[in-house]
C-alpha cells in the first residue's frame, strides 16, 4: 500500500435519502402549518380580538396588514440566514431558522387580547409576525438546498419538490385544526381560548423538526464548496454585485405563484365566509380539499420537470394561471358549494404544478457559494411582491369593483411571471 494512499482524508459522511428528504419535508411542514395557522386566524380570529373596530372591513384589513408584515421580514431573514448558511452550513442555519419561527409561534398562542392589553396586544402580534417571517426567510432555502444538493442526477426536481410539499400538507394541518376546534366548540370557547390551542401546540412539532435535523450531515455539495475555499465574504453583497438579473428574474418568476396562492387560501376564506355567506364549517372541508389536488399535483410536475426542465414546467402552468384568471365570477362567485368545490380544485391543482419545481428553478440559478442567500432572497422577495397585499388588494379589488378584478389581477401577474421566465439566463437552465 502506497504512502498516499495511507494518509487520504476521511471521506465526509453521506446522508441516507430516506432521511434527507424527511428532514427536508418534516422542517417546511412545520414551517408552513405555523406560517398559516396565523394566516387563518388573520381571518377568524384576530380582527374580533385584536383590531375591535364598529366595521368589519376594517378589522379585517389592520389584521391582513399584521399578516402582510412577515413578508417583508422574510428578505430580511433570508440575508441573515442565507449568510450563515453559505458561511458555516445549511445543518446549523436549517436547526436556527426553525427555531426562530417556533418560538414566534407558540408566543402568539400566549398573547393577551386587545380586552386586556389595549393597543399592547396588536403590537405583540405584530412582534411575533415578525418573528415568523424571519424564521420562514431562513427556512425555505435551507430546506431545498437540502434536499437538492442531496439529489442524485437527473433527480433535482424530485428530490427538490419534497420541502415544497410541506406547504399543503402544513395548510391541511393547520386548516383542519381550525375545522376541528370549530366542531368541538361553541364560538364562544373558540374565541375564549381555542383558538389558542394550534399555536401552542406546533412546539411538540417544532421538537421533532429539531431531533431529525440535527441527526443529518452537511450537503456534498457544501462540503465540495468549502475544500475548494469557495466561501465568499458577505454573500448578500455577493448576490447583489454579481446576479443581480438572476436575483430579479427569479424574484418575478415566483410571482404569479404566490399571487395565485394567497388568493386561493387567504382572500377565497375571507370573501366566502364574508360576502358569500358560506359558514366556516361549510367551506374550510371545500378548501381542504382543493389544497389535496395541491399536494398531489407537485409530484407530478417534480417528474415532468426531471424530463423537460424546471423552467419549461413552470412556464406551461404559468399559462394555466393567466387562463384560470378569468374563472373567478363564473365558479368562485357563482353562489354553489359545487362551484366553488371546481374552482378550489382547478386553483389548487394549478398552484402545485408551479410551485413544485419552483425550488429547484431558484435554486439552479447560483452557484453553491451563494446559493442559500440568493435562493431565499429570490423566494422571499417574490413573497414580499406576490403575496404580502395580495389579500388586502384582492379585497379592494373585489369591493370595489367585483370578484372579475380579482382574476384579472391574478392574470396580469402570470403574464409578467411569464416574461420573468423567458428572460432567466441561459446558464441557469
């Protein structure tokens, strides 16, 4: 045996699939069920307890704006999370980031009502959004990069697809929760003290999030990066000095995405349980199980994805999202649960085919040394453009000038999501 060969570097310890892609759906799910109990709860909770005003309308806006406060924090916690996972490793980033947004989450379920605290109790709420937003900001990047840089090849999409469907799956628990407790109580108790029960309890999540990442190793690709001394400096300056097309493009990739997603769960909830009349008992079961085909539609595009290509997927369901614009009045506004069953189901269906490959698009477009911050920045932006006033703009919109203004702003965010695109740089795809 040769001296060289007797003195080679340890090989770095792999990560099992099986755990990989677990540690990576277990993290987002977590994440997201935070993420959306507050979004519901945005519409049937805290404008009555937090924002007690003589008009409805503008209860449910102030709450929407607490909402919409997380979106803005998230660019903010995927620079500072993007920094130390492109610095140190995405294992201890993943385990802070998911820190973060737990602790922010069970606080909520302790806050004092605005009947107690006075105009304490909102400021508390929008304390803790933050916390959220920060935490999501750090999470999502991390998740994909974990499972991506873990793929094997001609397996990124489905091995990237795997965080992504934490989203219905965190939205189905976090839904059905609210269902529950709504069936096992009268109103009074709900608004008393159940409401408060989902957010509490996503801590014993949050310990299983915990104990599986940190039983994982560092990516490969990470790894390849650091013996080569690719680290760089400040990856957020990085970004920005040197991919700044790639930071705008992805930014308006993800666009209609987020657009179409909280119109789907966020404004469809407020307006049917609002001027629709639909109860909550009767459309949050309809919702849920729009938000089924959502999950069952992100494989399916992880494995067309794999054959054509992230971006060749994402612009197919682009087009699908400016035609199901127009279906707003004639199936949402229709006055039937059976219409409003097609067009959750449609939308849903529609979400999950361009938001499973999306992780992966972002991700291709930076190299592994600023991949963490520039993957989240450009996921997080499109959440502070897409997302953060979709519901408070839909809700104008709608108000204003009928449910048809929804979809039409729905359509005109797929067609620049469109163009955003056809203009990703040919190196990306």
């Amino acid at each position: 045996m040769s001296a060289s060969s007797t003195t080679a570097a340890p090989t770095a310890p792999l990560n099992s699939k099986t755990r990989v892609l677990f540690a990576s759906l277990i993290g987002t799910t977590i994440e997201f069920f935070d993420f959306y109990i507050y979004a519901t709860a945005a519409v049937l909770v805290f404008p009555q307890l937090f924002f007690p005003s003589a008009d409805p309308s503008s209860a449910t806006l102030k709450s929407f704006a607490t909402f919409a406060v997380a979106f803005f924090a998230r660019p903010i916690g995927a620079a500072l999370f993007g920094h130390f996972g492109d610095r140190i490793g995405r294992k201890a980033t993943l385990v802070a980031a998911l820190m973060t947004m737990g602790l922010s989450t069970v606080a909520i379920g302790l806050l004092p009502t605005y009947a107690t605290a006075g105009v304490l109790a909102p400021l508390l709420l929008t304390l803790c959004r933050l916390g959220q937003g920060l935490g999501l900001g750090g999470e999502w990047g991390g998740a994909v990069l974990l499972a991506t840089e873990n793929a094997p090849a001609g397996k990124k999409a489905w091995y990237g697809m795997f965080p992504q469907l934490g989203a219905p799956i965190g939205f189905i628990c976090a839904t059905g929760s609210f269902l529950i407790l709504s069936d096992l109580m009268t109103d009074e108790q709900f608004f008393a003290f159940g409401w408060r029960v989902p957010f509490v309890a996503s801590a014993l999540l949050v310990l299983v999030g915990l104990y599986v990442r940190l039983k994982i190793h560092e990516t490969p690709d990470f790894q390849k990066a650091m013996e080569r001394h690719e680290r760089v400096k400040v990856p957020f300056a990085a970004v920005f000095a040197d991919y700044k097309r790639h930071l705008v493009v992805g930014t308006f990739g993800a666009l209609a995405t987020f657009v179409l997603f909280y119109l789907m769960t966020t404004f469809v909830l407020s307006w049917g349980t609002g001027p629709l009349g639909y109860t909550r008992g009767q459309f949050l079961p309809v919702q849920m199980l729009g938000v089924v085909f959502f999950g069952l539609a992100i494989p399916v595009s992880a494995l067309v994805a794999d054959r054509i290509g992230s971006r060749a997927m994402l612009l197919a369901a682009t087009v699908g999202i400016a035609i199901f614009g127009f279906t707003f009045q004639p199936l949402f506004g229709a006055g039937t649960l059976a219409s409003v069953l097609a067009f959750q189901i449609l939308g849903f269906g529609l979400m999950g085919l361009t938001y499973g490959p999306l992780g992966t698009a972002l991700s291709e477009l930076f190299p592994t040394n600023v991949r963490y911050t520039g993957a989240s920045l450009t996921f997080n932006l499109g959440g502070v453009v897409g997302a953060s006033l979709a519901p408070t703009i839909a809700t104008q919109l709608a108000t204003t000038h009928g449910l048809p203004a929804v979809g039409f702003y729905l359509s005109a965010a797929a067609v620049i999501t469109f163009v955003a695109l056809a203009a990703t740089p040919r190196a990306a795809h």
